[in-house]
C-alpha cells in the first residue's frame, strides 16, 4: 500500500491528497497516515513548509503572492532510490 | 475450551493519545487508582481495580502511543510491559471517527500475540461525522471481540468488561485477523525467523522479533545481536542489508490491513462531493476548468483595477501631484530656479506619480489577499503546475515561481526549496519571467492612457509573458536540465469565509513596503534622473539622458520610441515602477499644464506604446532580483547570463510586437 503511494510519484508532478484517496480507494485520513509514516521512514519529506502560516516573521511578506496553508511533500533521495529499486 | 476458575483479571489499557483511554481507565478504577512511575523511568503509571460480576480486575493504564516502535520510551514501556508481564487480556481502545489511525496500534498489538479486545469509542463523534461503523462486520473482519463505547457517557463499559471475562476465563474462540507483510518480503521474514527461531529469549514470540528485526528496530536488535553466534548474526545482516526497504514493507502490510478494515466495516455518507470544499474543487481543480476559473479570476481582477482604480488614480494625478506641485511653487516662488525644479519636476513628479498607483496596488493585493485567505491560491497553484506538467516544465519550480507574482525577488530566493541544483538553476533564470505586481502596476499605468481596452491589454500581455515565461523554461529545460522530473504531494486546505482582519492586515502590510521603497529607491531615481535631465546644459535638450538617450535613439527608432522612453525603459533597471517616474519626470516637464498621459499620447503611437509595454514586461531583472541572483548562485555568471538573455528576449519582443501591430493597422 505504502509502495503504491510512492508509485503514484514516479511520473512527477503535482498530486492533491484526495486524488490519492480515490486512486488508492482509500479515506483521505488513511493517506494522510502513510504520508505521515513516509516522512517518518524518510521516504518523504515536507517542502514549503517553512512558508505555511510563518508569514508575520518572513521578511519579504510585504510581497509575496503565496500565504497558503496547504503543506507539499516531495521525496527524499532515499524515497527516490526506493522507486528505481522497484523498477528493476 | 477450557474453562478456567479465576479470582482476579490482568487487564492492560492502550491505546492513542485523544482516544478516551484515559476516560476509560478512570470510570473502570475510579478511587482505587494509584499513581507511581514506571520502573527505572519517568513515565508516569496508573493502575487500580475494578469489581464486576464478582471478579477483580486490575488495571493497568498503558502509556499512550501510535505504535509500538523503538523510537520513544512510552512505547518501550508499553511493549516491554505486554511481552513480560504477559497481562491476561489487552483492551485497545479506538476512536471510531479516525479508525485509519487507531488500528495502527492494533496492528502492532495482533503482531504481538497477545489477547486482544477492542473498545470502539466515540462511536457519537463518529456519527456526527457521519460515518456508520458496523461493528459486527468490523469484528469479523479483525476476529477480535469489538464493543462500541461513549466512555464520555459511561456507554459501553459494562459490555467491555463482560468481553474481557469471555476471553481471559472461557478461552472463547479467538482466531485474530493479523496484518500480513507484503508478499514480496514474506519469504524474506521467514528466512530471519529460522535463522534466529532458536536463539530468542523465551517470552519473545519469535515471529514478531524476526518481524522486528527486519523493521530495523535498535531495542530488539540489541537485544538478538550478543545472543546470536557470529555466523547466523552475518547472515541476518545480510539479508537486512539487501533489503533496504524493508521498514516500509512491514509498515505497508499493516496499512492495506487497515485499509481492509476500514473498506469493510465503515460507511461513509454519500460517495462523492460531500463538502463545499470538494464540491467547489471539482471545478477549481478539473484540469480545463480549472485553468479557465484562474485566467477568469485574473480577468476579472483586472477590470475591477481599470473600473475602479484607473479613475481614482487619475483623480490622485490632477488633485494631489497637480495639487502638490502648485503647492510647492507658490511656497518657493521665490526660491532658484533649479531648487523649484528639483521638488516639482523631480520629486513630486518623479515620487508623486509612483504614488498614484495606491490604488491599483490596493485592488490588487486586495484581490490577490483575499484569494489567499479562502483558500483558492494553493487550486490556482496547483492548477498551474499540472498546466506546466502538460507543458513539460513540472515540480517544486512552481511554488517558488508563484511567488513572483508578487515580487521577483522572492521567487529567485524561493528557489531554495529546490533540491536538485539544476533545477534550482531553471526556476531562477526563469523567474523574472514572473510579472511582478511593480511591472503590472506600470502596465496599470501606461495601458489606459494608450488604449480604449485597457483590461484586454493587460490580461493579453500578462498571457504572453506567461507564454513566454513557458518557451523559455521549455528551452532551458532541455538545454540545462535534460528532462528532471519531480513529483509533490500537495494538501488542499478547506475553503473557509475570509477573515477581514488577516487581510486588511496583509494589504496594508504590502502597502507599507511599497511607500517605503517609493520613499527611497525611486525618489532617489528620480532625483538622480531629474539630475542627470537638468545637467549640464539646464534644458533637457542638452543634459547627459538626453545624450545617453540618443545614443538608444536608433534602437528606439525600431520600435517608434523616442530616446525619452528608452531611458524611462533603463530606468526601470532600478526599479520597475521607475519606468512610471522617469516618464513622469521626463514627459512632466512641457511648458503647457497638458498631463503627462496628454504628452505621451502625443510623442507616442500605440503601435509603439504597445511594443514598449511588451518591452518592459519582458525586460532585464530590477537591481534587487540581479542581486538574489548572483546571492543564490554565488556567481556573476548568472545574473550576467540573465541579463544578456532578457535583453534579447525583450528586444526581440518589442520589434516583433512593433512590425505586428502596424501589421494589424494598430496605427
């Protein structure tokens, strides 16, 4: 299941969580909880998210475009030797 | 079955954090709890007991965690606690409403061996959630007792202890469901557990060391290492060490397990939208939709700055710079006349015209504000990336280059999220590509002035930057990148009703850097520009940008730009909204009280206004983006290629744009 997640990553791209959800026939809990379980095995990791709601200490606040709260996650080069071990 | 005489009951309670066991716990041992500490640690204990159909159980109150891993000493306690002391039953507790993550644990407990009764708990929540959990199907399915509980009403309780004294004195049928690993490491488990089978201390169950060991857990491994002979130890290091992934293996058995159980025994309202957010995202994030909602959002946004801010700007031009400027001639009529031309032609002209723009900036950072607080700007990015993907340019370039839209800078900073350091490279060549709200300012401008449909001008030049801004980075990608690709998981947040305050805030914080930096960089320019126009003759005609300018003057000619707006386009090298006060400065200083739009209209075709838009939407990064250029990349190399680059681009664009529109009979 976890790798089937990671798989869903090969191809790049943006994914939403509840696409996940619906490819894997999963609740969007569910995959939040293997994502949550990549980051801890260091398979994943968070991004932006020194961005998500930091912005009264950030100095270029004054004009940036993007204040979002939505949290990105991305592989770890770990993640990433993971998916071509998988492929060969 | 057997069926056993007892006195007393060896009851152990685990479960989550935020699951109720705590609730659990004390409406089962009330008065009779005591707290001490775990042997040897600082983790507090709580145990006591309970009377129930003429039985004593006691209770011990197991630390709450997640799982039963090596990594914290809760869940050390909690394992060690369950495999030693070998409690007659084990009651989880689970909160019906988040079971995908309850069941984790009783994942990990079943691994265990251990005899299992679940309390489902919270099953009210659960239900004003909306999700109907079927309780008997759910106990099939795991082949462990399950009783629904609301501890918080006292609900449940008796049952869970009547289950509890089925298990430990009747030995009742018990035939768990256990997690499975994934099939591809099945044998692979099997082969560690004959290796060490016969070497595992006596209260350990050997499958779930074996399974452990292959998880790569420090206590247990520790713990098999000095008890194995050199050779079997090698061995098992191998076999782990051939297989890498095995942690995620074992955890992904555990998963399609739960995964199992939920599909099985939970009902979920209605398959589909089921919020505003999802039925509202069904639009927002279709891949044709979506796009189209954006481009119409930015439509928009800019209409509302034409219908609303261009008058207000221009009620700003004639009352506060005209007002100004009299103002300051009649305080210093009798002062020389250079130091009247300073503050009048220069500053006020200069500074003052910057400042109309309040208007339009507000629109737009009010628009862009209130944007960012519903929600919609993670759909708007996401929706750009996957058009990028479509494109060939996808990733975390995205977010940083999102940034732009505000200012340039940041997104050349942003690109630090960027792993790969090629990559990196491409978001930042790429990123003045970005229309900051300073070159959409100048376009907010100069557009109404030339043209009847300012808002068609507008969106049609953000589009070709954009375009742009995608040939490039295709071009780029080929040449430097060769293909990388990235993949993200993004989460979208759900809409919510805006919060005034935050945005007002946010708007006003905006607003504040951008006086500041009219204050300073641009009043300076214009100092210096007004300067450089007076000097040394005293006439414009005979001053060093006149010379500079005429040195342009033939590039210019290309394009119908006489050399004052090749110099207004250089001066936008500083800072993009000096392109505005240079032209004020430049084109403010005619005999006639005619404004600055009136002159422009005159020494300018829109052929050619139309080529200098284009020219400055695709110009050379302002000094504060060269510079978090060459910081990012540590070299001048960058910044020096960006700019040649940029140039090209512009130049090109501009005498495209020229021959088109004359073409098209623009006039």
């Amino acid at each position: 299941m976890l790798f089937d997640l990671l798989e869903m990553l090969r191809c790049g791209g943006t994914h939403t969580l509840k696409d996940m959800a619906r490819q894997l026939d999963v609740s969007e809990l569910l995959v939040q909880s293997m994502i949550d379980e990549l980051v801890r095995l260091g398979y994943l990791k968070l991004t932006a998210q020194a961005c998500a709601g930091s912005c009264e200490g950030c100095p270029v606040a004054g004009c940036c475009a993007v204040g979002s709260e939505g949290r990105l996650w991305t592989l770890t080069e770990v993640g990433r030797r993971a998916l071509q071990t998988q492929e060969s | 079955m057997t069926e056993q005489h007892r006195d007393s009951i060896r009851v152990a309670l685990a479960g989550q954090p935020n699951v109720g066991k705590s609730t659990v716990f004390n409406l089962l041992t009330g008065l009779s709890q005591h707290v001490g500490n775990w042997p040897g640690k600082t983790v507090e204990q709580k145990a006591g007991t309970c009377e129930f159909d003429s039985l004593t159980f006691d209770v011990v109150d197991l630390p709450g965690t997640y799982s039963l891993s090596a990594n914290s000493p809760e869940e050390l306690i909690a394992r060690e606690y369950i495999i030693r002391e070998k409690p007659d039953v084990v009651v989880a507790i689970v909160n019906a409403a988040t079971l995908e993550r309850s069941l984790y644990l009783v994942a990990e407990l079943l691994a265990l061996g251990v005899p299992l009764v679940i309390g489902l708990n919270m099953i009210d929540v659960a239900e004003q959630q909306g999700l109907t959990i079927e309780t008997h199907v759910l106990e099939a399915a795991l082949g462990v007792p399950v009783v629904p509980m609301v501890a918080t009403k006292g609900l449940g309780l008796r049952e869970l202890l009547a289950r509890v004294q089925d298990i430990a004195c009747d030995g009742a049928e018990y035939q768990p469901n256990e997690p499975d690993i994934r099939a591809d490491h099945k044998q692979v488990l099997q082969l560690i557990e004959n290796l060490i089978g016969s070497y595992v201390p006596e209260e350990y169950p050997a499958t779930w060391v074996a399974l452990k060991i292959l998880e790569g857990d420090e206590q247990i491994t520790r713990l098999m290492r000095p008890r194995l002979p050199e050779g079997t130890w090698k061995e098992v290091a191998d076999i782990i060490g051939q297989h890498e992934d095995a942690c995620v293996a074992v955890a992904s058995g555990r998963y399609s397990w739960i995964a199992r159980m939920v599909r099985a025994a939970v009902v979920r309202p209605k398959i589909g939208p089921i919020t505003l957010t999802d039925r509202l995202d069904r639009w927002a994030t279709h891949p044709l939709w979506g796009l189209v909602i954006l481009v119409a959002i930015l439509a928009v946004t800019f209409a509302l700055t034409y219908a609303l801010g261009s008058p207000l700007q221009e009620l700003l031009d004639r009352h506060i710079v005209g007002g100004l400027a009299s103002l300051a001639t009649s305080i210093l009529g009798s002062a020389p006349a250079w130091l009247l031309s300073l503050v009048v032609d220069g500053a006020i002209h200069g500074v003052g015209t910057v400042l109309t723009f309040f208007p339009i900036l507000l629109i737009f950072f009010a628009v862009l504000g209130i944007l960012e607080d519903v929600g919609y700007m993670a759909r708007a990015a996401y929706v750009m990336d996957r058009f990028m993907h479509l494109m060939g340019l996808h990733g975390k370039s995205f977010l940083p280059l999102f940034l732009g839209f505000g200012c340039n800078v940041p997104a050349v900073m942003g690109s630090r999220v960027v792993e790969s350091p090629r990559a990196r490279l491409l978001t930042i060549l790429v990123a003045p590509l970005v229309p900051c709200t300073a070159r959409m300012a100048v376009i907010a401008f100069l557009a109404p002035v030339f043209f009847r449909t300012p808002t068609l001008i507008s969106w049609g030049l953000l589009t070709l930057n954009l375009s742009v801004l995608v040939l490039a980075g295709l071009l780029l990608n080929r040449v430097i990148l060769r293909g990388e690709r990235v993949a993200f998981i993004m989460e979208l947040p759900l809409y919510h009703l805006p919060n005034w305050h935050t945005i007002a805030i946010g708007i006003w914080q905006r607003l504040m850097s951008f006086v500041e930096k009219a204050g300073t960089i641009i009043l300076g320019v214009s100092l210096v520009i007004w300067g450089l126009s007076q000097f040394p003759g005293g006439t414009l005609e005979t001053s060093w940008m006149a010379s500079l300018g005429r040195r342009l003057q033939p590039i210019g000619s290309l394009m119908g730009l006489d050399w004052r707006m090749m110099v207004a386009l250089l001066s936008s090298f500083i800072a993009k909204e000096n392109a505005v006060a240079t032209l004020g400065v430049l084109f403010g200083q005619t005999e006639s009280e005619a404004s600055i739009a009136v002159a422009l209209r005159a020494a300018v075709t829109p052929s050619a206004a139309l080529a200098f838009l284009v020219m400055q939407m695709l110009f050379i990064p302002c000094v504060a983006t060269v510079s978090a250029i060459k910081q990012e990349t540590a070299s001048w190399r960058w910044p020096a290629f960006a700019v040649l680059f940029l140039l090209v681009v512009s130049l090109v664009g501009g005498l495209a744009t020229y021959r088109l529109a004359a073409l098209f009979g623009l006039g």
